[in-house]
C-alpha cells in the first residue's frame, strides 16, 4: 500500500508501516522503530561478524602462503642444482670410462691384428724357404753319390723344420700361444743357421 515504513518487526524481521503495526498482522509483534533497529542490528552484526578480524586471518593466511612458496622455490632450486652438479660429475665419469674402454679396444685390435701379421710373414718367409729347399734338392741330381747323400741329409732336416712341422700347423690366430711359436721360430732359425754352416 506504499506507505512509509516507519516500525520493524522483530518477529518477522521487516519494516513494515503503522497501519500494518497498529492494526494489521504485526500488531502483537514486537515492534522497534527503525532507527531503534539499525543500531540493534548493526550491534548485532558487529559481534557475530568481525570483519578487521577476518580480513587480519587472511593477512596472516596470505603470508603463510607466500612464505611457503618461497621456501618451496628455495628447495626447487637447491635440488636442481644439486641434481645438476651430480649429473654433471656422472657424465664426466663416464666419459672417462668411455675414454679407457675404447682405448682398452684399440689396444686389443693392435695386438690381434699384429699376431696375425707376424703370423702371415712368418708364413711368406718359411714358403720362400720352401721353394729354396725345393730348388736344392732339384739340383741334387746333378751331384756325385757321397754329396747327394750328405747334401739331401741337410734338405731333409731343414724340410721337417720348416716344412712338415711347422707350415701345415697354421690356422686360427691363437694369442695365447705366440710367444711360445715366435721361441719355436727363433730355434728354427737358429738351427738353419747351423745347417747353412
């Protein structure tokens, strides 16, 4: 009925007018003016609700926050760092070991590989050998009795040396067993040197 509120009634927590309070249905209800209702209500808002007292919680909740996430920065960097020094020394170490394996590699292949080639020269020389004594005892033929027998005597041994007991033994590279061969030919050439005599 747009009248003026001038009562607010507690029980029904409104403003309502003065026919609406005198006789209508807030008649028997406790009425205060409204300026009487402000301060009640305000009083009341005040100690239910402390806002200086909240938004002061939040300040303290707001740095705690903060600080958290600068020692959670501080941690982060210090485990990188960490990490990183730790990575850092791990590739070097391996590296290191990369270094000497490789190295250890190259050393083996030399050695391999230089067996092989005093193998295969000491192949080429005893064939040349060979043929010599092939060739000496060709021009036995030509030679009297006593110095066939005497000469073809020498041949034969120079032959069971450099032939039947050493050329045909060849195979696979065995590593572990030239030092005793490389001795075996040093004996040999000793003994052809005898021979040669």
């Amino acid at each position: 009925h747009k009248k003026v509120h001038v009562f607010y009634c507690e029980q029904d927590q409104e403003c309502v007018c003065i026919s609406c309070a005198v006789i209508g249905k807030h008649k028997s209800h406790p009425l205060l003016t409204v300026e009487e209702a402000k301060d009640k209500i305000k009083g009341k808002l005040q100690s239910e609700v402390n806002l200086r007292e909240h938004q002061d919680d939040c300040t303290k909740k707001q740095l705690s926050l903060k600080q958290q996430e600068s020692e959670i920065k501080r941690d982060i960097k210090e485990k990188k760092e960490k990490l990183s020094t730790e990575f850092s020394i791990w590739r070097k170490q391996l590296e290191e070991d990369e270094k000497t394996i490789l190295k250890m590699i190259d050393d083996e292949e030399h050695r391999v590989l230089s067996c092989i080639k005093s193998k295969s020269d000491s192949l080429v020389e005893k064939m040349d050998k060979l043929q010599i004594i092939e060739k000496e005892s060709q021009d036995q033929d030509q030679k009297d009795a006593l110095s066939f027998i005497q000469d073809v005597k020498q041949l034969l041994a120079r032959y069971t040396i450099y032939g039947y007991n050493r050329v045909f033994q060849y195979g696979a590279v065995n590593t572990n067993q030239i030092q005793s061969e490389d001795a075996d030919d040093a004996d040999a050439d000793d003994d052809d040197a005898d021979y040669d005599d």
